[in-house]
C-alpha cells in the first residue's frame, strides 16, 4: 500500500518540520573563498539550505561533518550494519522473554 506524503501512521508523521537557524547564517555573496570550497563539495542545492549556510561557518568542520555522515548512511556495508542491529534487537528481546537459557 503506498502512502501518501506526508505519511500519518498511529500519530508518527513523515513531513519535514519547519526549522530556521537561531544564529547568522552565511551570506553567500560575503563568503570565504574556503566557505565557497567547503559548500562546492558537497551537493549544489546546499547554498539554499540553512542549515549547511550555518554549519558554513566552520568549514573544516563542516567537511569533516559531512565525510562522516555520508560514510555512515551511503557505506556499501550499512545495510548489513542494520541487519545486524536488528538481528542483535531480535536476540535481545528473546533474552528477555526466554525462560530457558539462551546466548546473544
């Protein structure tokens, strides 16, 4: 069944929520030519998102940032990492409810 987007399921949503940065943002058209680089890196769309126009303040962080989060949710190996996440979870709860011994 597919769902319509936002998708509402038993209080949980999918829609984005509005958010809009407490302190300055970058002004492009003032920017550091290494502000420039660290936003160039990333995709094109960043130069209109708040959020990367904030973290743009500190561009070596930013990229540093950015390495990371792409290693995490775009690795080869992430789906196994969840499989085994879920696998561990399944154990776990048959621990818990197990009256017999069991291992993890």
């Amino acid at each position: 069944m597919l769902l319509r987007s936002p998708g509402h399921i038993n209080g949980s949503t999918d829609a984005i929520p509005p958010w809009a940065p407490w302190l300055d943002t970058v002004d492009l058209a003032q920017a550091t030519p290494g502000q420039l680089a660290t936003l160039d890196e990333m995709s094109p769309t960043v130069r209109q998102s708040p959020c990367f126009l904030l973290l743009a303040h500190q561009p070596e962080i930013q990229l540093h940032r950015s390495v990371a989060f792409d290693a995490i949710m775009f690795a080869s190996d992430a789906v196994a990492l969840f499989a085994w996440a879920n696998r561990l979870m399944l154990n776990l709860g048959e621990a818990v409810l197990s009256p017999g011994p069991t291992t993890i």
